[in-house]
C-alpha cells in the first residue's frame, strides 16, 4: 500500500528543473516556465535536456521512495521478529534477525550506489550536449562572418566596376586612371575569390 501511494504522489507532482538560472516546471510531457507552458518555444536540445534532468530527478524520487518503503518494511519485519525472538528467546531467531538487518542494509547500499552511478551519468551526458551545442553556435557564427565578407567583398566589387564603366564611358579617364582602375577591380576580384573560396 505505501508503495502505491507513492507511485501515484510521483507521477501527479511536477518536476522542477533548474537550466541557465530559469526553474522549469516538466508536468505531463509539458514544460512551464513561471506557469506558462513553454514547450514550443524552446529548442530540441533544450527540451531534451529538460526532459532528461526530469527523468533523472523522478527516478531519483522514485528510488528514495522505494528505498523507503523497504526501510518501513524492514522495521516492520525486524519488530516483529523482535518480538518472536523475546518471546521464544531462542538464539536462533536471534541469529535470523542479526541476517535480516545486514540484508536491509546491503540493499540501502545497494540502492544509494546505483542512484549515485545514475547521477554521474547525467551529469556527463549534460556536459557533453553543452559542449555539442557551443561548437555549434562557433561554427554558425564561423559560417556567418565568412558569408557577410563575401557579400561585402562582392559589394565593393560591384561598385567599383559600375564607376569605372560610368568613368569610361564618359571619357573622364586617362590612361594612367585607367591603369589604376583596372588594378583595383583586379584586387577587388581577387579579394571576392578569396572569400569564396574560404566560404
């Protein structure tokens, strides 16, 4: 019966997630932000690794709470088998106890370092979608700095060769202007070349 009543008071609370300072609340596959369902707004990794911490703190819970409904159990056992020891005072009932109680405590034992385990691994898995997420941010900035040099280089290009044809055309050019116009668009091409081919 305790255990029951515990799996459902689990699966009715919300768990509170804390990420980049912000609590979130995960209830029902939903995830709140002071009170306002924010599922949507957030990115896939974002909602993931909520999702994720969410799970790691309900098994937690779940875990403590199995863990102490087997303590409540194991008193239980061990009074009753106190008092069957007292009333027989037979040393054998005695010896089952001291069994009993060394059982209860292997298995606490056990179930504080598998929660232990779990945690570290949570915790590893988190850190390495961090670090996926910022090299991804780096290299869309990387990419977009690349494209905004290239759309400028191509500009100045562009520019430059519709003044010199204006020029040209309306023989405002000597021959030594020309030379140096054409030394420019020569630069200014290969100032484009390069940002493409860095593209």
């Amino acid at each position: 019966m305790i255990l029951l009543f515990l799996g459902l008071s689990l699966s009715t609370f919300a768990q509170e997630v804390i990420k980049d300072g912000k609590t979130y609340e995960v209830k029902n596959e939903k995830i709140y932000l002071g009170g306002q369902d924010v599922t949507e707004s957030l990115t896939l990794e974002e909602k993931t690794l909520i999702f994720k911490e969410a799970a790691v703190i309900t098994e937690k819970l779940k875990v403590e709470a199995a863990a102490k409904a087997k303590e409540v159990e194991a008193k239980a056992k061990l009074e009753a088998e106190t008092a069957k020891a007292e009333a027989v005072k037979s040393e054998k009932a005695a010896a089952k106890l001291k069994k009993e109680e060394e059982k209860a405590l292997k298995k606490k034992e056990d179930v504080a370092e598998k929660l232990e385990k779990e945690n570290k691994k949570a915790e590893k898995a988190q850190k390495k979608a961090e670090k996926a997420q910022k090299k991804a941010e780096k290299e869309i900035k990387k990419k977009e700095k690349l494209q905004k040099n290239f759309q400028k280089a191509e500009s100045n290009l562009e520019k430059s060769q519709k003044k010199y044809e204006k020029l040209k055309r309306k023989g405002k050019l000597s021959p030594q202007d020309e030379i140096k116009w054409l030394d420019k668009l020569d630069k200014l091409t290969n100032k484009v070349a390069k940002a493409k081919s860095k593209l």
